[in-house]
C-alpha cells in the first residue's frame, strides 16, 4: 500500500460544510434570541456563546490526546483523504489489521475527527464575529479589530492542529497547540467584556488599586507558565513518575535530569541525542510541574483574599478559590489514581477556567486613579449572561 500524504486538502471543502451546518445551530440559537437587541448585545451573545464551545474543544483536544486519539487520522484535514472515517473505512481496516494495538483504529480515528468537525465550526462561528463586526463596525463601542484579531489566531491554532498530526505528537508543537487554544479562550472572553463594557458606558470597569491591578497581572503570568509546565507533562506522558504524594519515589528530592527533561525541540518519547528518554527526565519535568503547583496554589489563595475584600470582586474570589481548589484535587487524584480518563480532562478544564476568570478580572477593572478600589459595585467581573 502507497504512504498516505501527510497533506490531502481533497476533502476540506466536505469539512467545511460541515463546520457550517454544526455552526447554524448556535447563530440560529442567537438570533431568534436576541433578534430585537442591538448589534453589540448580539455580538457578545455570539461571543459568550463561542466561548463555550470553544471550552468544549478545549476539554475534546484533551480527551483526544489522553486516549492516544491524536494519530487516529494520520493525514490533514480529512482522514485517508475522506471527510470522514466512513469513506476511509478501508484504509483504516488495513492499518489496524496491521498493527492493532496501533494508533490508527476505528474509535480513536472518530474521535480525532469530530474533534477536527468541532474546531471547524468554532472557526465559522469566529468567522461570522469578524465580518458581522466589520459591518457594523460603526454603530458599535468595540473596535473590529478584536474578532480580526482572534479570527487569525484560531488560523494559526488551525495550522497548529495541523502539526500535531504531520509531525507526529512532537511534543513541543502539542504543548503549543494547548496553549493556543488557551490563548482563543482569553481572546474571547475579553472581546465578551469589551462588549460588555460598552453596553455599561461609564458603569464599566471597576477601579482597583495598582497593587491589586499587579496582582492579577502577575498572578495570571504565573498560571501561564504552570499551564505551559502542565502541557509539557502531558506531551511527555511523564504524569507517572511520581505514583506517591507528597513526596515522589518515596524521597524529597528524587533523582532528576533536567538538562533532557527540559530539552524542548526534540521527538517524542526521545531525548536531544534520538536516544529513549531517561526516566530521571521524566521525573524532573513532573516534578517541577508539582512543584510549581504549590507556589502557584499559594499565590491563588492569596490573591483570592485580597479579592474577597472589594465587593464587587468577591464573586471573581469565590470562582477562584473554586477553581484552584479544584486543580488540587483533580492535579493530585492524577498522581495517587494512576492518571484517570476523568481527573485528567478535568485538570485541563480547570486550566482552561483559571484562564476564563483571570482574563475577565483583568479585563473587567482599572487601575483608579486615586489608587484605591471603589467601595462597591454592582459589575460581576467574573462572568455575565445573555
């Protein structure tokens, strides 16, 4: 049998009448919801609404990697050059005939394309944001440029998704495909706020005092590079090397290789030399996630009680004790549970949430110009409804 392309764009016109007939379901939701209301509040529904889909491909992309579904269609963007495992039905036969504890079968090549239909239609959906703000460009507060801006991201996230396949789960583009797709979630929700915003006028953003501003920007900072810390654990597949809390293998400080552990443009399951990675590698990337973890935690609780002081942000304090609690629990029922289908996609839901609420905290205040919050508000700065 001849080598499948790596690319076959034979069946991207099938997929992308696909995405949007999945699409029309959430604009016909939007607007025969919100048909009467002026075009900024149909935008923010429409982008609340994208916001949860995007979660919901976020929570998917993480299922599909955690059951080694990432290879199940070897190609890009169909599967075996069809648009769907239907009418590759063949070619996978063959591929899991010949090896069937491989990564091509029948479920996991399902699971990667709906995962494929899913982001499809979340780029329609950012598609419709940017030409409908382009049109209305005038009558709204929010500049065009931000549904511009996450509409050519999610093309880059697209081109990422890409590369996962074509260049074999490496993991330094997994990792990267991971954070893109946290970085789709921030644009949204603060492209949400903006609209927001705009809807309230001079109500909008609530004033905070500069330290406090700090704390939220740096404490976001902070989860970023422990999110990009996690992905890195899971690209690896290292979360195992330490099976014992608190301590790993049964001391305070194990035996580590950073220098492989952290080389970071290299293949899969091989360290910098092609050589089978090392498991001190291993160790050494799991523990500084958990490591990490703590400070992070720390600073999480911290910043929650500081939160909890204003008023109007002690629904965003509330959110984000829930959530780094939850990251706790979910973190560690991977480690003493033998990383669990569930724990696991829970553990990135609950990275994705902390990027969710951080973003609209940010993008919800200012600093006050007399340096210190406004007693009360009346904003949630966590979260809003349609």
């Amino acid at each position: 049998m001849d080598a499948q392309p790596l690319y076959d764009l034979a069946p991207i016109a099938r997929l992308m009448l696909l995405g949007v007939v999945i699409a029309l379901g959430p604009l016909a939701w939007v607007w025969l919801r919100n048909r009467h209301a002026p075009p900024a509040h149909r935008l923010r529904v429409l982008t609340l609404v994208t916001l949860f889909l995007t979660f919901d491909l976020v929570l998917f992309g993480a299922f599909t990697r955690l059951t080694d579904s990432g290879l199940g269609c070897p190609d890009w963007p169909g599967c075996y050059g069809a648009a769907s495992p239907i009418g590759a039905h063949a070619d996978i036969s063959a591929a899991q005939q010949a090896m069937p504890t491989g990564p091509v079968t029948f479920s996991k090549a399902w699971v990667e394309m709906i995962h494929r239909y899913l982001a499809t239609a979340v780029g329609v959906l950012i598609l419709v944001l940017a030409a409908v703000s382009w049109v209305e460009r005038r009558r709204l507060s929010v500049h065009w440029a931000w549904p511009l801006v996450t509409l050519v991201w999610v093309c880059l996230q697209g081109a990422f998704g890409a590369l996962t396949v074509t260049m074999k789960l490496f993991p330094a583009i997994v990792t990267m495909h991971l954070l893109g797709g946290l970085v789709l979630l921030a644009l949204l929700r603060a492209q949400a706020v903006a609209y927001q915003m705009g809807e309230l006028g001079s109500q909008g953003r609530q004033p905070v005092s500069a330290g406090l501003r700090l704390a939220l920007v740096a404490g976001f900072a902070l989860v970023w590079l422990q999110i990009a810390l996690g992905g890195w654990v899971s690209t690896n597949y290292a979360v195992l090397a330490c099976s014992d809390f608190p301590t790993c293998q049964g001391s305070w400080w194990p035996s580590m290789n950073f220098h492989e552990g952290f080389t970071l443009w290299r293949e899969l399951g091989e360290n910098h030399r092609g050589e089978a990675i090392g498991f001190p590698a291993l160790t050494a990337i799991h523990y500084v996630h958990r490591l990490m973890a703590y400070a992070v935690l720390a600073v999480l609780l911290a910043l929650a009680w500081r939160l909890w002081r204003h008023p109007a942000l002690a629904r965003t304090a509330r959110l984000l004790l829930a959530v780094a609690l939850w990251q706790f629990v979910t973190g560690l029922s991977n480690v003493v549970l033998d990383w669990p289908l569930l724990a696991a996609v829970s553990h990135t839901g609950g990275a994705a949430a902390l990027v969710i609420v951080f973003t609209g905290a940010i993008a919800s205040t200012r600093r006050s110009p007399q340096g210190s919050a406004a007693p009360s508000s009346s904003l949630s700065l966590s979260g809003s409804t349609p």
